[in-house]
C-alpha cells in the first residue's frame, strides 16, 4: 500500500526553509509520509505580490523578531546557528541543482548542507564555488551536476515550478502541501505530517 505524501515546498534562502529542511526526514520517516521535495525561487512570489525583497528587510521589527526565533528554535533543535552576513542570499543555482537532485535521489543531503551552509557557517551559496564543494563533498562530480543544472530544460523546469507555487497560492516557505491542502510555516510541518496520515484534530 502506498504511503500519503507531503510536498516540500522550500527556499534556500529562507530562514524557517532551513529549519524544515533539518528536522522534515526524520519525522516524515516516523510518520510513514513520503516526501515529494519540491525547492522553488521565493523572489518572483514575492515580487506577485508587491514585494521586491524579503518582508524581514521591508518590515525591520518583524527582522528583529525572526533572527532572534530563530536563535531560540536552533537551541531548541541543537542546530548550529550563525546569522549571514548577506540577507537573503541569492538561491537561483542552488536551486537549479537541487531539482536536478530531486531526480537523482540526493536532494535531501545536498539541500541539508546547502542550508548548513548559509545558515551555520555563513557561507555564500550563490557563489558557484560553494556549491561545487558542496557537491564535491557529497561525492558528487561537481562540475557535471552544475552542466546539467545549468542547461536550459532544468532552468525552464524550476521556472515551472516556481510559477506552479504561486497558482497554487503559495505565499511563503517553507510549505507544505497534503492533497489540496496548505500548511505554511516550519512551526506547521508537524500538522502536514499529521494531516498526511490521517489525524485530525478533535
């Protein structure tokens, strides 16, 4: 019998993406939910809806609150935690190589140590060298993977995808999609899963 099935819409560049990103595997492992990853560009949605940079710079209180959540939620994780210096870092090949990584069946490891990455070591992951070592790292031949993520078919699909999350009325990552329903929010990624098998509340 098959499983139920989340879809894992996420950013790189997003902060709650990261934490989803760390925690979503094992959990959905322990619900019995097999996940469909689904990494998209948040910067076209935002700009759909008036926006031309992210709602923590436009809306500096709402910054402040967000970097120091996220400093409780890393604790509270055991998640190593460094603030970028570059906000949001630009995410188009990382991006790019993760939906490659989708078809290969490394997306989870490769897309764990990009957030790692931006947000632990403060690393910037729109440079092609952090990415490459990043592959490289993976045993991955670095310089194939970004070919084949650079050619014009995958730019077109993550074009796809990214127009497919706003039909779908996406506003925000990380997201999560059970059926036709939407649970937006890291602090959500338990109800999706929930959701997935099942449970409802009382």
């Amino acid at each position: 019998m098959s499983r139920p099935v989340v879809e894992f819409w996420y950013e790189f560049a997003s902060t709650y993406s990261w934490l989803s990103v760390m925690r979503i595997e094992p959990l959905a492992e322990a619900a019995g939910v097999e996940l469909v990853w689904k990494p998209f560009l948040l910067g076209p949605v935002f700009m759909a809806l008036g926006w031309n940079d992210s709602p923590f710079n436009i809306y500096p209180p709402k910054g402040r609150y967000m970097w120091r959540d996220l400093e409780r939620l890393a604790a509270k994780h055991h998640l190593p935690f460094r603030k970028p210096s570059g906000f949001p870092r630009n995410s188009v090949l990382a991006a790019r190589v993760a939906l490659v990584g989708v078809g290969e069946g490394w997306v989870a490891p490769f897309s764990r140590a990009v957030m790692n990455a931006n947000f632990a070591e403060d690393r910037d992951i729109g440079q092609r060298e952090v990415i490459a070592d990043i592959l490289a790292a993976q045993g991955l031949d670095a310089e194939a993977v970004i070919g084949r993520a650079l050619a014009d078919a995958n730019k077109l699909a993550l074009r796809c995808q990214t127009e497919r999350a706003a039909e779908l009325g996406l506003f925000g990552a990380p997201s999560f999609r059970v059926g036709g329903e939407l649970f937006w929010g890291n602090d959500r990624l338990e109800d999706a899963l929930d959701w997935a098998r099942g449970v409802r509340p009382l």
